[in-house]
C-alpha cells in the first residue's frame, strides 16, 4: 500500500501491522488465495446481478440501469469507534429536527442571529407550506443518512447530511446478505453485530409515528410511495416495501376518500395511515406544489395538514440537506442541544460571502466545490483532479452564481483495502450509516453504506460516478 502514504489506512493504520479491528480478519485473509477469493467476488456479482440490484443513471448514453460494483473486502470499525460515531450522529439529528421545527414555527434561530435570514427564505429547499404545521409525533426527519468521511485515526467528519430522501440502505442489506453468503466462516470466527433487522425496525418507526387522526386500535398501514421503476433508487422502494411487508404505490394507485388518503386493493381503497414517501417535495401533490406532476396524488398535503396521514420524510425536511445550511450545522448543534458538537464539519467556505469567494476563485486547484442543492457527485469540481479547461469553466459558473456553491479542502480521506488480481490494494472511502427517528427515540443500525472510490487516487465515491459498495462490520466487544 506504498502508493498512497499520506492516507490513513484503516487496515494498517500508520504501520505495516493490521489494526486490532482488522486483526482476525487479516489472518484469515493470509490463508486464502486470490484466485479463490476472486471467484467468490464473481459469484457475489453474479447473485446481485440474478437479484436485480442495479441503479438508474440519469443522462447515461449506454444504458441506463448498471450494476452497482460490490467489494468483498469488508470496512471493519471497532465497537468503541462506533459507540463515538453514534452519541455524534444522535446529537445531530436531534439538533436537525429541533433546526427544522424552529424555522417552520418561531424561527429563534434567526431571531438569536446565529444564521442570517435571507439563507431561509432564500433557499428553494424551505416550503413555506410547512409553516406552522405539526409533525407528526414532532418528528420531521422519520430516514436520515448521515455521510462521514476520516482522515486520521480517532478523525472523523461529518460531509454531508441527507435527510429528504436518503437512499443506499438496500444495499447495505444485500452487500450483508451476500458476505454471509459466500464468506459464512468468516462471521463464525469475528464477531460482527447484525443489520438484518432493519426492515423491522424501520417498519416500527413509521408506525409509531401515528397521525393525530388515527383511531385504529391495531397495526397502522403503512405503504410506500415511488415515482416508478424509471426512479435511480427503485430497487431500494420495492426491496424496502417487500421486507417491510408494506404496500408499494404509485400516486395513481392512491386517493382521497373522506379526507384520508386511500390505496386501490382488489378489495377497493384501504386508507393508509404512514406513507414512506420516495418523492420530492415538488411532486407529491400538483395541487399545492407543481401543478403538472403527474407522479402525485392530488390533496394529500391537505389532508397531511388535517393530521389524517403521516408523511414521511416531512415535506420541507430537504433544506437540511442544503450545503449552505450545512455549513452553520456547528451552530445549530450548539444552539438547540447547548453542546459542542461531537462530530465536526468539514471546514466549509460559503461561496456567497466575497472574501471566501476571492479565496476559492485564487484557491480551485485544491479545493472541492460542490452545488449547495447537488448530490450525487454531480454538479461539482475537484480541483486536484480537474484539467485547466473544467476550472476555467467552473470559474465561470462561481462568478456567475457565487450563492450557489459552497468549497471545501481536498481531505486525505481514508483508505480500505479492494481485493485486485494482484491482491489487496488502497481506495478511498465514506460512510453512510442510517438514522431511525421515533417520537420517543433514536435507532442508529450499526453499520451502514460504505462506498468506495474504485478509480486509483480518485476521491469520488459515488454509483453514479464509477464508485462501489462494501460490507460495513462492526464489532461486538
């Protein structure tokens, strides 16, 4: 792993020695042969492939539904690495449904000057629908992905928060199912707690998160809502109803009947109580919001308003996932739990103020700009990575629309090991772990979506940009 010597190796570390974490693994690692393991590596692609997990790529000129690449390598995380990671994670969300009630109630936040204004009602994420209305069970954000990258041994960084419409956590369920498929001595001898039950336990969430409407004395329903199978993530709302043993709708499956939102069934419309939808604010109801959405169903804010359905995510939640709000989340930890943030930002320059303008358009060549409404890897510029010809582009999309972009340095994120023909050898890395949100608690699933940069040296890890999965451990003690 010579090749990348200023990168922190999870499975080394700083030394030539497996960390404790990676100890068990890596003897058993010695024993096998590459050959071996890289027919196991085929039929785990083939197993994806017979099972359909595939994603769809949006403007793609070859095809648009691919394969996602999955490393049999596992990223391993020590169970006191995690312990840390979940207290910093549960204070954040907390603090981002505590931000989200305050800016669509009494605004204190902007009252206290702690962010300025015009970045809310500005921002095309914020709905001014939402103003006043009630959550139910006080919960906005029901799903958050959180993406956190490291840099050092105990370094860990929040990059991003995703709390609209997190998606991934179906492969995070299959990358689990096919390890233990093909490697079952391997969780016979190392310890790794389950991820198995997240379907379970993503159904209770919703569940309990009952709307002030429902008078049913047993389970509520649940469906889940999708765009349809052209979505990128619809494997993910399919795989997630059919685990759940929800329903799966589409806006003209659905209708309002007395005020309630009802599914069509081959024994009429059956009123569902909790609607897990995967569809952005804009299209869930052409009568409040775009008019021409046909993937919606017509009323459902009102009656969502009228506390006759749970909507979850709550529409508005998207304005925590904007890249200018995430750059002032130190000072919404702070300000809604009165605690110091446990995991730190990324350091962050708003593009929108003229000095760190001047510094990022003097600075392009280290430094990563991202659109503040982008995922996906999408929309943004690494500038170490990017020929003179794509920064003197960006350059001009900066200048035009400063607002727009938020920068941040290059990191030295971490490395895992990928299994290659010739052995182990170094990638870049993030990870997602995913967030339950009840009224009366926080459910972390230990673990998560780790995704890998499979390029040599590239630093993006995204699908929809060449990217790859792993299986994400982490250690009983």
């Amino acid at each position: 792993m010579s090749d990348t010597p200023r990168f922190f190796d999870e499975l080394a570390g700083t030394g030539d020695t497996a960390r404790s974490p990676y100890a068990d693994y890596a003897t058993w690692f010695e024993q096998e042969s590459i050959p071996d393991l890289r027919k196991k590596a085929a039929q785990a692609e083939n197993f994806f492939r017979r099972t359909g997990i595939t994603f769809n790529v949006y403007g793609a000129q070859d095809a648009d539904e691919r394969l996602i690449p999955f490393d049999v390598v596992p990223r391993v995380i020590s169970n006191r690495e995690w312990q840390k990671l979940t207290r910093g994670i549960e204070q954040r969300v907390r603090a981002i449904n505590a931000f989200l009630h305050d800016i669509y109630h009494r605004q204190e936040i902007i009252r206290a000057g702690r962010i300025p204004a015009e970045l809310i009602a500005n921002n095309e994420a914020f709905l001014p629908q939402m103003i006043g209305v009630e959550p139910p069970g006080g919960v906005y954000t029901h799903i958050v992905g959180t993406d956190l990258v490291r840099t050092g041994e105990n370094e860990f960084f929040v990059l991003e928060d995703n709390a609209r419409t997190p998606s991934g956590v179906s492969y995070m369920l299959e990358n689990r199912e096919t390890m233990l498929r093909m490697f079952p001595e391997l969780f016979a001898r190392i310890r790794v707690k389950p991820v198995q039950d997240y379907p379970t336990r993503l159904l209770r969430a919703l569940q309990a998160s009952l709307p002030p409407a429902y008078t049913g004395s047993g389970k509520p329903t649940v469906a889940v809502l999708t765009p349809g199978i052209h979505n990128s993530a619809y494997f993910e709302h399919s795989f997630l109803a059919e685990q759940m043993g929800a329903e799966l709708v589409e806006g003209h499956d659905l209708r309002i009947e007395n005020g309630r939102v009802a599914m069509r069934t081959t024994r009429g419309y059956t009123p569902i109580d909790v609607l897990y939808r995967r569809i952005d604010d804009d299209f869930i109801d052409p009568l409040n919001f775009r008019p021409d959405s046909i993937l919606g169903v017509p009323g459902i804010f009102d009656a969502y308003r009228a506390g006759s359905i749970t909507l979850a995510n709550a529409p508005g939640t998207g304005i925590a996932d904007d890249k200018a709000i995430y750059s002032y989340m130190p000072e919404i930890v702070r300000f809604y739990t009165g605690e110091k943030p446990i995991l730190e930002n990324v350091p962050t320059h708003r593009c929108s103020d003229p000095e760190a303008l001047a510094y990022v358009l003097d600075n392009l060549e280290s430094l990563v700009v991202k659109e503040v409404h982008g995922s996906g890897g999408y929309g943004m510029l690494v500038g170490p990575a990017a020929s003179k010809r794509e920064i003197k582009a960006f350059r001009a999309k900066l200048v035009a629309k400063p607002a727009n972009y938020i920068a941040q340095p290059t990191l030295a994120l971490s490395t895992c090991p990928i299994l290659t023909k010739a052995g182990l050898a170094p990638r870049h890395v993030d990870l997602r772990p995913f967030v339950l949100v009840r009224p009366d608690g926080i459910d972390l699933t230990p673990g998560g979506l780790t995704r890998v940069a499979l390029k040599k040296g590239s630093l993006v890890v995204n699908s929809s940009q060449g990217g790859g999965t792993k299986d994400t451990w982490v250690l009983e003690d």
